[in-house]
C-alpha cells in the first residue's frame, strides 16, 4: 500500500522516489493451518535442530554494562523474546576482544560466563526449553568520533613535510603550521591533505583490514582464530546451542570478504584469499567446540557499495562455508561504513547511513521495490548456489518479512529453509505464539518506520514505538535511562 511521504532525514540515505509503503501481513490461518504448514515445522540439520522455521536474528539492545557484563535488563530483553516461543534466538553481536566497547555484551574473557549462564537459563525457563540459544561473535576495529576542525588540526593530525612543503613552511614551528592548516578554506584542504587525512577529518578515524603497515592490523589473520574459538568455548561453557559468526556488514569478518580488500599478504584480493581468514576462523572454532555444538555464520548477499563484493560474490562464499561443514547461514546485505554519511561532530559514522545501510534495514519509504523483501532474491540465489553443490546447509533469510502467507511462501518455493523476523519481532514478541494458536488477529504489525533504528543510532536502549509509552504505570516495569520509556514489550 503507498501513503504520503513526509520529509526525508537528512543524515540518513533515502530512495529519490520517496514512495510510503504500509505494511500488509494478509490473512492469518486457522490453528489447524498454521500446525499443517511449513514455517511451523521441526528442521534438523547437522548439530542445528529446531522445533520450527522460526527465528530471531541478533539485535543490539545496549543493556549490558559499560564493561560487557548481563545486566537484568538484558535478561528481561531476551526473556520477553523467549517467552513468544521462537525455535532459534541469536543473543546480540558479543565481542570477542577484552576491551572496552559500551554497553555491549562481551565473551571475551571467563568472567563473563556466570552472567551469560544466567542468560541462558532465563530464555530456557521462559520459552519452556522450546527456543534454541545462539550467540553472534563479533569483531570490529577502531572507529572513533568526528573531531571538530581545530581539535583535529591541534591534536590528531600527523605533522609531515608534506604538510609543510604545502604551504611552504618549512622552518615554522610545528604550532604554527597546525593553526595555518586550521586556518586553510575546505576547497584547500584536498591539495593539502591525504585522502585518509580528510576522512580522519571530515568522517572521524577508522581502522581497515588493509591498513597492513599497522602492526595490530597486519597480525589480525593471527590472532583472530584464538579469539573466535576461545569465544567459542565460552560460549559453550555457558549453555548456548551454538554460535553466529558475524561475518556481516560494517566489521572486521566481513571487510576480509569484501572486494575492496587488496591486502597482498594471501588474506586479500582474489575471492580464495578473502575467504581464507573467514574459513581459518571457522576451522578453529570447530576444533575447538567439537561437531555437537551449532556453528554457523552471519554474511552479506552482497556489499551494495562501489567495488564490493557482488552476488556472485556472496554466492561463492555461502557454497564454501556450506562445503566447509557450517550447520546453518544466515544472510544480510549492505550496512558498510563505506558510503555512511558524513556524522554530526561529537559523533562516529555510522554504517546504516548510505545506500548500503538502506539496503540493510529499507524503511517505510522506499522505491518501486519497496522495503519487504529486498533480500529475498539474493538469499535465494545464494541458497541455490548452496544446493547446486549437492550439500543441504539451511539458509536464514530475514528482511521485512511480517506475515504468515508471506513466510509460508518463501519456504515453499525453496527460497529459504528458515524465516528470520528482526523488527516484527521487536514489535511484538508473540508473533509466534499468536500465529500458531489461531490469534493472527491480534498481531501488532511492525510499521517499518525504523524508530528503533534510530535508538540504535543514537546508542539508545532499543525499544519500539508501537509499545514502549503503554503501561508506564504498570508495577514492576523497567524503564529507559530517560524514564520516558519502557524496555519490554507489554504481555
């Protein structure tokens, strides 16, 4: 359905034809319908068993400590969840490095266990032991906060006598070379600066899998297998069913995958080298958590950026993670830092600002395609390039899927073998339960408006509009730093 359009955010990338789509989730079946369906049968792949198709993808809700620990709002988070009787919940990007990252879970250390036994046990207990409990691994390099000019001209910027023969200064002190700089107009700045330094500026400081002259970066294909499997031994000491390798979007994983990585170190280039890191952390998960144990991965269809890695790309990589012995894939598309919009100063770009971002997680005002199934396609050629190998891994396609019928068919067309809902999930928890019992009806639709998006952003707790000003008063309730809102879904 297309409404009006409102105007466009200028941080965040819109489609030029601004079209305003309304979510349509069609008819609901009957109990007996929904029991004789495919969406709501058992599947069992490998160490993967799952009492249905249904799944939860991983979601940041910015509840644990400032040092990554479980806190009870996490705990209410992924218990709300359970309770709506999901057959898989992904636990939210973990980190897997022992360092500090805000308010996101990490499992980077054996101090973290007893917090995420505890996780674990809550989503047991509240979906009757019927939700099966995965954790996404993540990594992720150094991005930090757009500087305000002078700060990055005093503080940041690396003095060379490139710089000084710029502006002809070679015997001036260093202070007064950075004010001249500071002083020099925008359009100067190309000619004085180098790409990078501009980016520095204009964008705040990121680190890239290519940047090899830098020891930390360079060592990466070295260290990141012990990290990942030791996140995965954890993982396991703490009770989950398996792990998700984030090898999606913005992050470490998936900038190996990407074709803009041209490291000539063998982890780079061609399509082999760039998946050789991806497989190297895999083998070393498996060896170190045994065949029982779920491991899967999380990646991009494609990059949806200039240069990135294709269809073609991404379907070459499901077939080798398949081959590789992985027990499920999960694809996404998009979400890359490279096209982010220039962030406010004070703020660090952010990865679901461009194009590719949009692509990631479409809004409610879209283009002709509109927002519901963007990835359906790509997921679907992925998982045929999959099957074309005679090997049976299921894939997990998620992207403003919201209806039965439309879940339904998707699985029956082999387009997919699991149904992921993110935002109809956030929106109403129950969606699972509802549907199966007959209450189709009373499903709150996700609007797609992307609210919670924009929490995310923002680094805000994640909620939903649709929920999160109803029941204020209600006894016991968790409510939001800012006391506005509520952090769970109303029974």
């Amino acid at each position: 359905m297309r409404l009006a359009v409102k105007p466009a955010d200028p941080i965040m990338w819109k489609p030029s034809q601004r079209i305003r789509y309304k979510a349509a989730p069609g008819e609901w079946p009957s109990t007996t319908e929904a029991a004789n369906s495919a969406l709501f049968s058992p599947l069992a792949y490998q160490a993967l068993e799952l009492e249905s198709r249904t799944w939860v993808p991983a979601m940041v809700p910015w509840r644990a400590t400032d040092s990554g620990f479980v806190t009870a709002d996490n705990l209410d988070w992924y218990g709300r969840f359970a309770r709506g009787r999901p057959a898989a919940l992904v636990v939210e990007a973990t980190g897997i490095r022992d360092i500090a990252s805000g308010p996101l879970l990490r499992v980077s250390n054996d101090r973290f266990i007893p917090g995420l036994k505890e996780l674990v046990a809550k989503v047991r207990n509240a979906s009757s032991g019927q939700t099966r409990l995965f954790i996404q691994l993540i990594d992720f390099l150094p991005v930090r906060r757009r500087p305000a000019s002078e700060t990055y001209f005093q503080r940041y910027l690396e003095i060379t006598d490139r710089h000084r023969d710029a502006l002809n200064a070679g015997g001036w002190p260093e202070h007064e070379l950075r004010e001249a700089l500071a002083r020099l107009p925008v359009e100067e700045l190309d000619s004085v600066l180098t790409p990078r330094e501009l980016e520095s500026l204009r964008m705040g400081y990121r680190e890239r899998v290519t940047d090899t002259h830098l020891p930390q970066i360079s060592e990466l294909p070295e260290i990141l297998p012990a990290l990942f499997s030791q996140a995965a031994e954890r993982a396991q000491q703490a009770g989950f069913d398996g792990v998700e390798l984030h090898y999606a979007h913005a992050y470490t994983m998936a900038s190996f995958l990407s074709a803009t990585n041209n490291r000539d170190d063998g982890y780079g280039g061609t399509l082999r080298q760039r998946l050789r890191l991806p497989l190297e952390v895999y083998t070393a998960v498996r060896k170190s958590v045994g065949s029982d144990f779920a491991v899967g991965c999380r990646f991009l269809t494609e990059d949806c950026i200039d240069a990135g890695s294709t269809l073609a790309d991404g379907s070459f990589f499901g077939q080798e993670f398949a081959a590789a012995g992985m027990d499920f894939i999960s694809v996404s598309r998009g979400g890359k830092f490279d096209d982010a919009r220039q962030p406010r100063v004070g703020e660090a770009a952010y990865p679901y600002t461009g194009r590719s971002g949009y692509e990631c997680i479409p809004g409610y005002i879209s283009d002709d395609f509109g927002p519901f199934g963007r990835n359906v396609e790509p997921a679907s050629r992925v998982r045929a390039a999959i099957r074309k190998g005679d090997l049976e891994t299921p894939v997990v396609v998620t992207g403003g899927i919201h209806g039965f019928h439309q879940a339904e068919a998707l699985l029956d067309s082999g387009r997919a073998d699991v149904i992921g809902m993110a935002r109809q999930s956030l929106a109403d928890p129950d969606w699972f339960r509802k549907v199966r019992v007959g209450q189709g009806r009373s499903v709150r639709v996700c609007e797609y408006t992307n609210y919670c998006e924009g929490l995310d952003r923002k680094h805000k707790q994640v909620t939903c509009q649709l929920w999160d000003r109803t029941g204020l008063d209600e006894p016991g309730i968790s409510r939001s730093r800012d006391n506005k809102r509520r952090l769970v879904a109303p029974d």
